[in-house]
C-alpha cells in the first residue's frame, strides 16, 4: 500500500510558522507508531528562492504539478492581498475533482476561496481576517470563532496554531486517537480541541502575576475537578474571609472559574451538556447560576 502524499503548498512571503507546523507533524518520519505514515513534499506556486517571513528563504524541490499527485494539499497561509495565480487555482480545482483532501490554515482560505472551493460551504480564518472573507467571498459561511471546520475534503482552520488542532484531527481521522494522541505527545500539545472551540477567551488576565491572586487563579485552573469554596481559596492564599480582606479575591477568583464556557473549553465540553466532573454544582443550580442550559 503506498502511503498517503501530503504537498504543502510554499509561496514567496512564506508564513514561516504555519508552514513549519505543517513539516513538523507530517514531514518528520514516525517509526515508533509502526503505521504507513504518511509522504511528504513542497511545492512551490513561483520559480525561484521565496521569500519567508523572519529573513528566511525557502526553495521548494517541485513545481505545481506535485499537487497532481497529491492526496492531501495543506495552503500554510497567505499573503492576503495577493492574487493566488491562476495555475495554482487550476491545480487546485482539478485536485478537487478527482477527491483530494484540501486544506487551508489561517490566510490560506482565501487561496480556496479564489478557487470557488468553498461557494455555498463552511470555513472559517484567523478571526482577524474572518471579516474580510466574508465580505469578499459572500457565497461563504463563514465562522468567526471556531478553531477548524471539517467539511469532508475541504478542511480550513483558523490562524496560527489552530493549524496544529486542525492537523492532528487530520491525523485522528486517517489513523485514530491513539496515533493522533501520541503525535501530540512529540508535538507537547494538547492532543485534541474541538473545532468549535473559540478562538480565544476574552477574560481579562490581572497584571499582577507575581502576586498571590495570580498563583491563587493558576493553582484553580489547573485543578478544574477539585472543589474549591471561599474559605479553601483564602487558606490557600493566606487570606482572610472577612468582607474588606476578600473582596478583590472574590472577584479575581471568580475570574478564573466562574465563566461556563471558560471552563467548558477547559475540559472539552460543549455549554449545551451537562458537567459531570466534580467540583461542579448540580445541573439545576449550575444551569440557574450560568445562565448554561442543556437540551
């Protein structure tokens, strides 16, 4: 059986980190899983040395027509601004057609979006350029705040490294949990956020990280199944409960374990299930207290 080819697609103006990533979990040989990893090459859009960003230049050993051959087709980026050359979208359509996997991280989406690889389909971007691609392309639906949506062989993730969460889910789904999980061990990452997760958590994170409060709030998160009340916070913190001594802690407390979806994201879990770790207050009295519910 001959092995799964992933192209990864280089560019003049190269984002150097998606494109990294992308070698990093499918360019690097794997013995210890003892499965049919995958092949790798890098084709390059243009001729010549290219540009990549931090002062580096990449040379790609093939042309586009790699892409021709390819099973899985990874687009690390864009520079948003640039048209995508037409025999990049041509190859891209004709890989299309006959079942290729396509894939998109960050900026990349707009090259298939040129395409018309996602007129009446689900993507999502960088939330800096979510925006901008629903305004240029509006047969889109576009997702503001997910990590990486699966549309069977059109796969786009959001920016940066959401493009490592869209990747092991590539992983998970040619080789299951167990090699996908291992793979995140090598990588240090977590091994599995859900698509739909939020790009990022709006909670103001205090300045005062050398201080009690801070440790306090780490020590909390880190420990989401624990039960922690306002007299097990003020031990911990060498704290008083008395109104004046804990009023701030209240707050900088709650900031880190109050929030449904803070801690939801946290764990994995979706608002609309109810919690079952302990440490967490019954459905009624967590659904009334969080404004959650859960069908």
């Amino acid at each position: 059986m001959v092995a799964h080819l992933v192209v990864a697609l280089a560019y003049d103006q190269l984002c150097t980190f998606e494109f990294g990533c992308v070698v990093e979990v499918f360019g690097l040989a794997r013995p210890e899983l003892d499965v049919a990893w995958y092949r790798f090459a890098v084709c390059s859009a243009e001729r010549g040395p290219l540009r990549a960003a931090g002062g580096v230049t990449v040379t790609a050993a093939h042309s586009l027509r790699m892409l021709d051959r390819a099973d899985t087709i990874i687009i690390p980026g864009w520079p948003e601004a640039a048209a995508p050359p037409p025999a990049l979208l041509r190859k891209l359509r004709a890989a299309a057609r006959r079942g290729a996997r396509i894939c998109s991280i960050c900026s990349g989406v707009f090259v298939l979006a040129a395409a018309g690889l996602l007129d009446g389909k689900t993507a999502t971007t960088h939330w800096r350029y979510a925006r901008a691609l629903a305004e240029r392309y509006p047969a889109i639906d576009v997702r503001f705040d997910e990590l990486y949506v699966d549309q069977g062989p059109i796969v786009t993730s959001a920016g940066s490294a959401a493009g490592l969460d869209m990747m092991l889910h590539l992983v998970r789904r040619d080789h299951g949990a167990r090699i996908a999980n291992l793979v995140a061990q090598r990588l240090v990452i977590p091994p599995h956020r859900v698509g739909d997760q939020a790009q990022f958590a709006p909670r103001v994170v205090r300045d005062d990280e050398a201080g009690r409060l801070s440790k306090l709030m780490d020590w909390v998160r880190s420990r989401p199944a624990d039960r922690h009340t306002l007299g097990s916070l003020a031990r911990r913190s060498a704290m008083s409960t008395n109104r004046r001594g804990c009023r701030r802690s209240r707050g900088s407390c709650a900031s880190a374990s109050r929030s449904p979806r803070s801690c939801s994201s946290a764990v994995g879990w979706r608002s609309r299930r109810s919690p079952s770790a302990p440490g967490f207050a019954p459905r009624s009295r967590f659904a009334a207290t969080s404004g959650a519910s859960w069908a």
